[in-house]
C-alpha cells in the first residue's frame, strides 16, 4: 500500500476516560510522607502537613504581651495525617515517572518566570 494511503488505526483503538469526582474532593496540600512496605509487597504512604503546633489558649495582658499555654510549642512538632495511599510496584513506578515528569516541567516554569524581590533586596 502506498505511504499516503496507510489507514490511520490511532482513533480506531483509542479509549475515552472520563474522570469522576465524588463530592466530598477536595485537594490537600502535604509537605511529608510517612510508610514503608506491607507483607504483600504493596508500597504504603500515608500523606501529611507538618507544622507548629497552636496553643491551645493565649493569655492576652493589658500591656499587650501574650502568655500561651504551658505546653513547649518550640519544641513540638505536629505531623497532621489526612489520607494515604496503597499501591502495588508497577503503579508506584508509574507515579514515580510522572511525578519526575511534572517535577522537570515545574522547573522549567520557575526558570522562566522572574522571581519577586523582597523589599529590603535590590533588582
């Protein structure tokens, strides 16, 4: 068969895939991860935000000077876990390319875009 006569069999074998969302989504924001392996050599990561913690009452003086709880806050750190994921290998490597993917493209924008000086730092 000639080259311009070929069939062109992509749209004969592609898929539509339609997302679906239940109501209750709602993106996170996480900045850590925590988990490791199961028997079955499933790989587990339990997403979560670490930060301060916050007093749990503030004794605001006339003088204007702020007495928190007793509790050491310096000291203290609070990972807040809200969902995880369970998944075999070959799903974790396909996360793990794509995640590399979108972590190269994310690069590329933040070169390209010019980053805002402070207001004690001078262009």
């Amino acid at each position: 068969m000639p080259q311009h006569e070929k069939q062109d069999n992509t749209k004969q074998s592609s898929k539509t895939i339609k997302y679906q969302f239940s109501n209750d989504y709602n993106p996170i924001y996480v900045n850590g991860a925590y988990g490791g392996v199961d028997s079955n050599g499933d790989i587990i990561a339990n997403f979560y935000l670490e930060r301060h913690p916050l007093p749990k009452k503030q004794t605001i003086y006339a003088d204007g000077t702020i007495e928190d709880d007793p509790q050491d806050l310096k000291q203290t750190i609070l990972r807040y876990v809200e969902t995880g994921i369970v998944m075999n290998t070959k799903t974790a490597q396909q996360l793990a390319d794509w995640l590399y993917q979108k972590i190269e493209q994310a690069k590329a924008i933040c070169e390209k875009t010019p980053q805002k000086k402070g207001k004690n730092e001078k262009a």
